[in-house]
C-alpha cells in the first residue's frame, strides 16, 4: 500500500530510499512507470524522485484540485 497525499499546491509521498517528498505541482515534468511498479518522477532543473506508488495513482493525485488542509 503506498501513500501520497494531496496539500494544496503539494504531493507528499516517500521515496524508494525512505525520503519524504512534498513536490509542487507544478515541478513536475514527467512521470516514468518503471517495470518492477515504482514511479519516477522528473522534475524541473533535472532533478527525479523514484516511489512505489504506482503511476495512475500519483497521476490522479498530482490532477486533484488543491485543497487546503484543515
């Protein structure tokens, strides 16, 4: 089970290594399905992030309407 979560502007998940990542929105270039089910993410200046979570999943968190947390 993974978990990645929408905050406002933000996509929080954990990184294959353990890492939390809170990534804007709109940073994100690309998303990348690997063939053992991780997800790289590309990031503007180059930079990527590898996670479990599976892409359609991290696609439809990363296409959600902002919502602030309460």
């Amino acid at each position: 089970m993974s978990d990645v979560r929408r905050i406002g502007r933000f996509v929080v998940l954990v990184s294959r290594d353990g890492t939390r990542h809170a990534l804007s929105v709109t940073a994100v270039a690309a998303l990348c399905e690997g063939d053992d089910g991780t997800t790289t993410i590309l990031l503007s200046g180059g930079r990527h992030v590898t996670t479990d979570v599976g892409l359609d999943e991290l696609a439809k968190a990363l296409s959600l309407p902002a919502q602030l947390p309460s």
